[in-house]
C-alpha cells in the first residue's frame, strides 16, 4: 500500500494500492494538518501527527478503526514522526 497525508479543505490520511487503485480514506475528522505518518508493522498501526491539533494518534493500519491519542502538547508544531521498536520519535519545527 502507499499512504499519504492531505491539509486544505478536506484533510485526511489514505490508502491506495501502489497503482493507485481501490483509494481508501482512513481518517477525515478531526484532523487539520497531517504531517508525518509512520507504520509499525509489528503492531499493525499507522501513526501520524498534526501541527494543528499538537496531537500524535494512531490507528489501526487495515481497518482505520480503534483511533487513540498517542501525545498531545501545547504550542508544539509536530512536523514528522517516526516509530521504532517501543519507542516514538518526532519533530518539532
């Protein structure tokens, strides 16, 4: 699969094929600014962040389902994130 981020009018994280075929959106509400996504396969998540909202969540990479807040902050602008092992890395422009 290739996944991607969208800001502007309709913000979401997606799915596609590597073709471009059978496009899925997995999450469309209460995001504003999607940066960073990040997949830790041996969980099966799909993580990102947004430098609006200053929240890093996670959700179920297959289904979109079971979404959770991973950190949220104050006057942070998370630019990116990655995941490794147990560990969650990010940036802040």
């Amino acid at each position: 699969y290739l996944f991607w981020t969208e800001w502007g009018q309709s913000p979401c994280i997606g799915k596609a094929h590597l073709d471009g075929s059978e496009k899925v959106v997995l999450v469309s509400l209460g995001i504003a600014w999607p940066n960073g996504i990040s997949i830790d396969y041996e969980e099966n998540k799909l993580y990102w962040c947004d430098a609006r909202t200053d929240k890093i969540e996670r959700i179920d990479l297959e289904s979109g389902g079971n979404r959770e807040i991973v950190l949220s902050g104050s006057n942070v602008d998370m630019f990116s994130v990655a995941v490794f092992g147990a560990y969650i890395y990010w940036s802040d422009r």
